[in-house]
C-alpha cells in the first residue's frame, strides 16, 4: 500500500470536517493523517489529508470529496512539495540519561522546551520520516507521552491550489 496526500481548500465552518471524516468512513478507508487549518482567506481552510491505499482508492476518495458543496478545490499533493508534521515528546529522564537524550536532541534539531527532574519535552518539526526516526530513538528511554499534528503540505514555487485549472471554484 502507497501513501497518498490531498490537499483540499474547504469552507471554514462547522461541521465540514465530520462530513469529510465521515466520507471516508463510510467507505472503510483509514485516514492516516489529518491536519485542518484556516488560510489566508478567512471563508477557507486548507485540509491535508494522508490516505494509504492504492491509485484506485486515492481516484474514488478525491472523486467523492468533489461532490461536497463545502469542498471548493482539491488535488493531490506532489511528491516534490514540502512536506512538515510537529511532534511534541515528553521522554522519562534522570542523571545518568539526561545529557544522552539532549544529544540526541543536538542531531535532530529538536528543542528542549521543557525540564522537570524526571522528564523533558522536546519538540521536533520535519517530515514524517525524520519524526519516525527522533521517535525510534527515544524509546529506550521511556516515552511518557507523544503528540504529533499530522502532515501539512504545500506546494513549491509559483503553483497554488487556487489557481489549478483542473478544478473550478464551486458556488
């Protein structure tokens, strides 16, 4: 199974992310990854949605998507675009394993952003694979609790969802 990513512009009001979610439920698909947020224009907010499936399930997902009224332009993502997910970490420390843990913090570029004497929080943003990796890392010293945001992709350069062709604004 492949990892597929949409981007879709949406109204920003209530209710449209459950009719969303509960599209995909419908239909047995599992959302990997979710992450909602407003735009530059206020009346929208920018969905990313991760989906595991095939080229199949990826046509039929955006296909239904398209038919809502509150989904205004959809696309999936290119593989080129920059991809960003946030994870939030609170690792068990002592003595003897604090300064092993804020070393590995230094290769990942993550942040200490909080210190108690049995724990830290650290924050990490990258691509998922690099979360993954901090992550796999970390275990061995105890993960108290684990926060990740989901995907947020958007394009490079010029290219914008509001200006695809492909797909016409919806009144």
């Amino acid at each position: 199974m492949n990892q597929y990513t949409i981007s879709a512009l949406v109204s920003n009001k209530s209710g449209v992310l459950t009719r969303v979610a509960a599209l995909f439920a419908r239909r047995g698909y599992n959302i990997h990854s979710l992450s909602v947020c407003t735009t530059e224009d206020p009346a929208l907010s920018r969905m990313t949605i991760v989906l595991n499936g095939d080229e199949y399930i990826l046509s039929q997902m955006m296909k239904q998507m398209d038919k809502l009224i509150d989904v205004k332009k959809i696309k999936r993502v290119e593989e080129g675009a920059v991809y960003r997910e946030l994870l939030l970490a609170k690792v068990k420390t002592d003595a003897s394993t604090r300064s092993a843990v804020i070393e590995l913090c230094q290769i990942f570029r993550a942040n200490v952003i909080d210190i108690s004497p049995e724990t830290l929080v650290l924050e990490l943003t990258g691509k998922p694979v690099k979360l993954d990796g901090f992550v796999n890392m970390l275990l061995p010293y105890g993960i108290v609790e684990l926060a990740r945001t989901g995907v947020t992709a958007i394009s490079r350069g010029k290219r914008c969802i509001k200006d695809e062709a492909d797909y016409k604004e919806k009144i």
